[in-house]
C-alpha cells in the first residue's frame, strides 16, 4: 500500500476509534451504556487504541526519515566539470522541470528520462549528458537530430561528414553514454585522458588547429541546467 494512504488511513481510524470510544462513554439508552447495544467492547478497547497509536507514530517516523533522505538527495543534485563520472541523483520529473525552464531547451524534454538513464546505467552525468546534446544538435533541433536521430555528434567528424544513424532521440543518447562510459572513462579504455570535461573533448571533439571550445561551451550548458535546477528546487521561498 501508498505509504502516504497508509498513514491516512491510521490517522483515520485512531479518530474514528477515539469518537466512538467517547461516544459509548457518555451517551446513554435508558441509562445503558451504548457498548451494551452492539457496540462491541465500545468499538476498540484500549489494547486497539494504543496498537493504532504505536502503528502512527512508526509511519510518521518513517516519514521524517524519508523527508530526510529527500532533502539530502535534493541538496546534493551536482554536475562537475572536474569530473562527469559524479552522477547528480536528479529525478525524471525534475530534469523535466528543468528543460522546460531552461531557454531554449524545451524541445529536449522528451530527453529527460534518457539523461537520468545515463546515470543509471553508464555513470554519466545527466546534466553532462545534456549539455552534449544542447550544443551538438541545436537542442535537437538540427538537420542531423531531426533526419539521423543524432543528438550527440556521434561519428561526425566535419561538416561533410554523415555520422551514425539511430533509430530514436533515446538511443543516440544512451549509446553516447555507453561509449563515453566504456571508451573514455575507464582508466584502461583507448580514449581515457581523465575524468573532466576537458580529458574527454581531447577525444571527442578535438580542436584539429582551430579552438572549438567545445569543451567550455558544454560545461556553460551543463552549468546552466544545474543553475535551473537551483531556482526551482533549491532557492529560498521564504
């Protein structure tokens, strides 16, 4: 059961225990007492009082605890240029909240729950993850994202060039990921250089005599949505 109905629901019936309990005290029937008249043992004796008590202070325990836990996920929400293995902990529906919030990024929402599956399955930032495809593809907007399904650039090494072909927005991006994860974030991989944004672009996106600043231009974006991500989630409302 809903932890939240279950709490209702003990909430509920230690009132309805506590009204009948009163009401089988004080009203009377031709001066019989109305637990006499079918209301069995006045409804829930004092036994059933107290194990609906102990049962509400547990859930209500259980629920501070779990608030706890939920401010500390929320406060701990991060994107690292140092390093992108440092995933962020962001939630579907909050990346959501943040692309649509984010100018220009709401043609990426249909994005979120791919950058939070990066996360999970490849320990790749999702604002990282994000941010690649905001510059590579227009926040998939582009010719390539619109015709190829590629958000990332993946195989694209010059204008002319025609890059892989996906079968969906989702796929480019977790395949990005899993090729990041594998290629160039494992200390043995043919393309590690670090951990940073920076060590990857050497790779990914080199400048090849002109400077790209591919690198920069994807940590501005990545550290945009995480300013989003503040200001909705993290600001002060008093």
């Amino acid at each position: 059961m809903n932890f939240k109905k279950h709490l209702m629901i003990c909430i509920c019936l230690l009132f309805m225990v506590f009204s009948f309990s009163i009401l089988s005290k004080n009203l009377t029937i031709s001066g019989e007492d109305l637990s006499s008249n079918n209301i069995e043992n006045e409804i829930a004796k004092n036994e059933e009082v107290e194990k609906l008590k102990i049962e509400y202070e547990e859930l209500e325990a259980r629920r501070r605890e779990e608030d706890i836990v939920e401010a500390n996920r929320v406060q701990g929400v991060s994107y690292l240029r140092e390093n992108v293995t440092v995933i962020s902990e962001i939630t579907e529906e909050e990346m959501k909240e943040v692309l649509i919030n984010t100018t220009g990024s709401k043609t990426m929402v249909h994005l979120a729950g791919a950058f939070v599956e990066c996360e999970k399955k490849y320990g790749v930032n999702a604002f990282f993850m994000a941010g690649i495809v905001a510059l590579e593809s227009g926040f998939a907007t582009s010719r390539r994202a619109i015709e190829d399904n590629n958000l990332t650039g993946y195989e694209v090494y010059s204008d002319s060039s025609e890059g892989r072909l996906f079968s969906s927005h989702q796929e480019s991006v977790l395949h990005t990921a899993r090729h990041l994860s594998n290629n160039y974030l494992k200390e043995d991989a043919m393309y590690y250089k670090g951990l940073s944004v920076d060590a990857i672009q050497l790779n990914y996106c080199p400048d090849e005599g002109e400077d790209k600043r591919w690198e920069e231009k994807v940590d501005y974006l990545a550290s945009n949505f995480l300013k989003t991500y503040d200001n909705l989630f993290r600001a002060d409302k008093s």
